[in-house]
C-alpha cells in the first residue's frame, strides 16, 4: 500500500468497516508512514471535532 491508497483506505474507515486485508495493509503502512499516521490522527481529531460541535449546536 502506499500513501495515496493509505489517505484513501483512511478516509473510507471514517465510515465503513474496512475488509481484514485492507485493514492489515493499512496497519502495516502506518507502522512505517509517519506521515499517513500524522494524517490518520488529524482525521480522528476533525471527525471528533465536528461531532461536538453538532451535538452542541
């Protein structure tokens, strides 16, 4: 896997259940890619972020 199919497979488990293959490949990516890791986590953030912010509004 590389970056652009790992920016990718991260976006689409934000809303669906990744298959075992892609998840395992996923992982193995993340363990190597600072970067895509970095990303995963701003993900989390924004997705948590905006989950406040409209159960607050």
């Amino acid at each position: 896997m590389n970056c652009k199919q790992a920016h990718h497979a991260l976006c689409e488990a934000q809303d669906v259940k990744l298959p075992f293959f892609r998840r395992v490949s996923l992982r193995l990516h993340l363990s190597i890619c600072d970067h895509c890791t970095r990303f995963g986590a701003q993900l989390g953030f924004l997705r948590k972020a905006v989950r406040k912010y409209t159960d607050g509004a």
